[in-house]
C-alpha cells in the first residue's frame, strides 16, 4: 500500500512539474506570436542543439557578407576586433582587418579630435553617427544594430535566414508603398529594408558556393556568433557540467540509500 | 533536548560561552524529523539553496552593472562577453529567478495538498507567503534592470498599476518613479531595493525556520508525531536525501544555463529599452503570467489590481479558511479532487496570461479568476463541514487501516522510498 501512496506522490510531484513546464512554454508562446505573422522556415545549424558549434569558414565567410553589405546600414557596436579572434583569425590578420577601419579618437594634446586606424581593442565602427542621421538616410526606419540580433528575435537564426531569402513579389503590387518591400518572413509582409542579397553578390575571400542561401546562412551564422560568441565554451562546459552532474546524481543517491538502509530494517 | 559532549577542545571552550555548535547540532544534526517525508519535502531546501545561489550570482553582477539608463543595457553585455565567465554568473542569475519560482510554486502546492499552512503552523505558512510576495517584488524589479524593452514596458505597465488607487494614485505612481515616467531615478531606486530585498528575504526565511522548527515538518499523513518511534534525527537521513535533491535539482538548472538559457526569457529583453516604442505585447515573465491574467480579467483597472493582490491576500488567511481538522489531501477525497482542479487553474491563468487580452481568452481568464477565489473562499469553508473524511493512522510508524504504512517485504525489496 505504502508503493501506491508513494507513487500516488510521484505522480503528483511530475505533474506539478509538468504544469510548471506547460506555464513555462506559454511564455515562449506569446513571444513567438509577438515578432511572428510571417512565414519563418526552420533551417538546420550547426549551432543548434547540445553540442552545437560555430563553422569557422562559414564565419569568415559571414562577415565578409557583413562587411561588404550589411554594414553600409547596420552596426556592430558590442563587437571589437580582437573578438574576431573566435572567427579563426591569426593576430597579425586582426590588426590587418582592424587597419582598413577608421575610428574618431581624442583629444589630442590640441585639444582636437582626429581620426586614426582602428587596432584590435577597437570596437567595429557603427555606419551612423547616431539614430537620427541613420534615421534620415533611411526614410526615417532605422537599421538596427545587429550585435544582437539573432537574440533579440523570437527564433533568431531561422527568421533572420527567412527574412534574407524572403524577398519575393508582392501578389498584389499596388499594395506596397513606395519606400517598402514585399517580404514573406517579415510580420505584416512589409519591410523597409531592400532586398540585401540577391546571390552572387560578393566574390568570397576563399571562394565558395555565393548562391542567396549559402550567403545568407553564413551571414547568420555570422550573427548568431556575435550575438553569443561565449556559446560554444558555454557549451562545451555545460557537457562537462552535466557529466559530473549525472555522476553526483548517483553518488549521493548512493549514499541516500546506504545511511537510509537501517531505517528500513528498524521498521521491518 | 541533550546538549552535546564536544571533543574539540576549542569548539569546547567557544560553545560554552557562545552555544554556536550546540545550536546547530539540536536544529541540524539531532532535530527529530518524522520519519516518512516523501521527495515534496525537498523542496524547501531546495528554496534555501536557490536563495542562496541568487545573492552569490547577484552580488558578482553587482560588481560589474551600472544603474544607469544609458550605460545598464551595455554594462550587462559587457558581462556577457568581456567579464571572465560573465555570462555564466548572469545565466546562473537570470534563470535562476525562474528556478527559484519552480520550486517555491511546488513548495506551495506540497503545503496546500498535505494541509501544512493548519494549527499549529499557521504562522509558518504566513512567513512563506511572506517570502512569495518579497520575491515577487524582488523579481520584479531585477527584471527591470538589464534596461531592455521588456524591462522598460513591464516596469511602465506595472508602477502604473498604483495609479488605480483612488484621489493619491497618481501622486504615488510620480513618488515611485522619482518622476513622471519610468526613467533613471527609477532604475536607480530599483536596483538599491532589489539589492536590498534579498536579504530581507533571508530575514524572514529565518523566521520561517524558526518557527518550522517549533512544530517540526508536516509529513504526507498529515499526522502529528506521537513519540520518538515516528521520527528520525535530520542528519544524517534527511542531510543525504536533501543532497541528493540537489544534485538532481542542479542537473535540471544546468541543463538549462548551458544549453537554453533564453528560453524561459523574452527577446524583446535584447532590444535596449526605447520609451517612443512600445513592443507589440507586454508580456511579464512566466512565473508572474497567472497574476497578470487575473489583473487584466477585471474590467476595472482598480478592480483587477485588488483582485490580484487578493489572489495573494487570500493566501494569507487560509488557515482560517480550510477548517476541516484533517490535514493531509490524502484522507479527503473531496478536497483532494478540488485540489487538482486549483492546480489546473492556477495553470490555465498562467497559460492565458500569456496570451493577448482578446477574443475566448478573456471569458476564459475571467472564469479562471473567479474559480481560483470561489476555490478559497466557498469550496474550501464548506468542505471543512460537509466532507467525510477517510479515517487517520495512530501514528506515522503504527500501520492502521485506510493508513499507509510502510510493510515488512516492500521495506526489504527497498521499492518504498520514504
């Protein structure tokens, strides 16, 4: 009788566990629909999951989309140079890439500010000084800046995929307004960003496949990384965490059971 | 209560000037625990260990945040990528508040089942919902200060609750925000109180202890101990039992700062906060959900804000609420089903809270809201004189029937985890 009553609380206990989970993912729910009412396509990373981990060529590749499209319009503002050290560059290729940006610093002993070549402990200069210019060379949208990004959307790296291959026509053309596109990722289908990638737009470094999908999936790896570039040693170390976890789990069930063992024989 | 033989001469000499070792040994080592808790009483360690782990990740953070409008959204991403293991210690943080919530909310539903808020531990129970409020104000305003918009709207939705108070609402809402809108001030207050509010709740989860330790712990029969048979000392069986919860426990919260440490979160948060742009849904964070679907229920903002404070206040006074003499869900049947039914409410709030205010979820939230007090305040009183309860054991350790105690051969095949 005793079994059934203990299970009786077991039951109880996961299905208090259970609703705590349903509670939990109705608050997932609500900010899916939030950023939602566009069509957002699950797409396979290699980030995803456990034991996911950034492609270090596809990051390259990324920011080199980044670089030579996305940043005409969008910052980067919490990533500085030495950061790219995570993209597989050497020391020397950092100061290098570093050395092609300009960056305002100062003052000098004139008390004058002046402009100098970024160094890795720079952070990537944003396009705009700040949101009202960006505002005014955008028909009053402003870019956002992309350090977070994939963060800050619900499902960040298949929306922000969708998004990029999600140009398409609009069914009825009078429907859009001048200064907007038609994008079937985008929640209410009309965005005021042009189509940044139409394929083949850049020569990669290392060459490789410039379809629209191969650009637009290493630009979002790309993001993904400067939206959580602690995320692989995160983790990596969570495996290990759970190890010596699982393992403590036994061992203090163990000895649970080892100094519990004479109460049973009292009682018997 | 015997006092202990040091051999230590040192522990010697201090103890009996200062009763430090004694103290502990009678609360933590020999304090007679019955003998038949079941894993729904790890919770409160549990609780104690996520307190813990809170102040210790809260304070590291505290040493790194600027309480500035124009630098808090920075000064948490500089954690998150510059500060060593930064984004461990705030992950830890983060979903920790959410953890906490978990295994307060079954450390609550464990109460109610088993009747442990009934003479003699009224007063216990006062202290715990005590400590839920503390928590849900300290929640409240750590929320605010990663400076996100949901951090910004939620803290904007939830100041302007107090408005609703008739002739000096508005007037408190400026006190509050040390201005007319949620701005610097108020994050600045907001981050001095949440600093300080833990350890309130440290304050009052020792007095919680204390008097825990007068009556000792309820147990799943709900029956008083009647002698030193039905208990056992709290170290070492409830020390290992309670280690082990927490290993199991750290497994689960791991998981979760490792590999999902978002999803419990908003992503709005990772947009800095804009007062020009409100976002498409202001949605509180989970644990919070039931609360604000019960506020928006009430058509009347006045009328919501005292229903949602109610949803608390009736908490407070349910030991007079529940008079049926018989502690323990298992020996009422009645009680036990309407039970479940709260819990499934109190589930269907949380799930409408999340959802917009429209439509079927309106009618559905305003019935969730009026069974959840209908629960309290007419099923409860009228159970404790119409139900018949099933007969009480003697004791914990005397098996008796309709009882449960443990027998001979499922002791020895060890099936009966007590």
């Amino acid at each position: 009788m005793f079994k059934r009553i203990n299970q009786t609380i077991c039951a109880g206990g996961i299905a208090m566990l259970a609703c705590v989970g349903v509670m939990a993912t109705s608050v997932v729910t609500p900010a899916m629909a939030a950023g939602g009412g566009g069509d957002i396509k699950d797409h396979e990373w290699t980030f995803d999951g456990p034991f996911g981990y950034f492609d270090k060529a596809s990051l390259q590749r990324g920011f080199q989309v980044y670089r030579e499209v996305c940043s005409s319009c969008h910052g980067l503002e919490y990533i500085a140079f030495r950061n790219f050290a995570d993209l597989g560059y050497s020391e020397g290729e950092i100061k290098a890439i570093a050395a092609e940006y300009e960056v305002m610093d100062g003052p000098d002993e004139e008390g004058e500010m002046f402009t100098r070549n970024a160094i890795p402990a720079d952070r990537v200069p944003s396009p705009y000084a700040n949101e009202n210019a960006a505002r005014a060379s955008n028909g009053g949208a402003y870019p956002p800046d992309l350090s977070l990004i994939a963060k800050a959307r619900p499902n960040g790296a298949n929306y922000l995929y969708s998004l990029l291959v999600g140009y398409k026509d609009a069914p009825h053309s009078d429907d859009v307004p001048d200064g907007m596109y038609y994008n079937t990722a985008y929640s209410g289908n009309l965005i005021a960003m042009p189509q940044p990638l139409y394929g083949d737009d850049i020569e990669l470094a290392g060459g490789g496949d410039t379809s629209i999908e191969a650009l637009s999936e290493d630009v979002v790896t790309f993001l993904a990384w400067a939206a959580e570039p602690e995320m692989e040693t995160r983790k990596r170390t969570g495996i290990a965490v759970m190890l010596f976890l699982f393992v403590m789990c036994f061992v203090s069930y163990g000895s649970m059971r080892y100094i519990w063992a004479d109460i049973k024989k009292s009682k018997a | 209560m015997s006092s202990p033989e040091f051999k230590n001469p040192v522990v010697k000499w201090i103890d009996h000037r200062l009763p430090v070792f004694s103290f502990m040994h009678h609360e933590l080592h020999e304090y007679p625990t019955p003998r038949n808790l079941s894993y729904l009483w790890n919770l409160g360690s549990l609780a104690g260990l996520a307190l813990v782990t809170m102040i210790v990740t809260g304070i590291i953070l505290a040493m790194h945040y600027t309480p500035h409008v124009d630098h808090a959204f920075e000064s948490v991403e500089r954690i998150m990528r510059d500060v060593n293991h930064g984004w461990l210690i705030r992950y830890i943080h983060m979903n920790g508040a959410s953890f906490f919530f978990i295994v307060v909310y079954i450390h609550i539903f464990r109460g109610l089942y088993y009747g442990s808020y009934k003479a003699p531990r009224e007063l216990l129970w006062i202290l715990g919902v005590l400590i839920l409020l503390l928590m849900m104000a300290t929640a409240f305003m750590g929320y605010v200060l990663p400076w996100g918009q949901m951090s910004f709207w939620g803290a904007t939705v939830i100041t302007n609750l107090f408005s609703a108070i008739p002739w000096i609402g508005d007037s408190i809402v400026v006190w509050l925000w040390g201005g007319f809108s949620v701005d610097n001030p108020t994050l600045s207050r907001f981050f001095a109180l949440h600093y300080l509010m833990p350890f309130l709740i440290v304050g009052v989860v020792i007095l919680h202890i204390i008097a825990l330790h007068r009556f000792g712990s309820n147990n799943p029969l709900g029956i008083d101990v009647s002698g030193k048979q039905d208990t056992i000392p709290f170290h070492p069986y409830y020390t290992s039992k309670d280690l082990f919860g927490a290993m199991v426990f750290l497994t689960i919260f791991a998981s979760a700062i490792f590999f999902y440490p978002n999803f419990l979160g908003h992503p709005d948060n990772y947009i800095p906060a804009n007062p020009l742009q409100t976002p498409a849904h202001i949605v509180p964070e989970w644990y919070f959900l039931p609360f604000y679907a019960i506020l928006r229920a009430i058509p009347d903002k006045l009328g919501g804000v005292l229903m949602m404070f109610g949803a608390i206040a009736v908490l407070f006074v349910l030991p007079w609420l529940d008079r049926s003499p018989v502690r323990s869900g298992r020996f009422r049947p009645l009680f036990k089903m309407f039970f479940w039914v709260l819990l499934a409410d109190c589930v269907l709030l949380g799930y409408l809270g999340g959802k917009p205010a429209e439509g079927i979820y309106v009618m559905l939230s305003r019935l969730a809201t009026a069974y959840y007090f209908i629960h309290f305040l007419v099923i409860l009183p009228l159970l404790s004189v119409v139900e018949k309860t099933r007969p009480l054991p003697q004791s914990i350790s005397t098996p008796v029937t309709g009882g449960g105690m443990v027998s001979a051969p499922a002791a020895k095949r060890g099936k009966a985890d007590v």
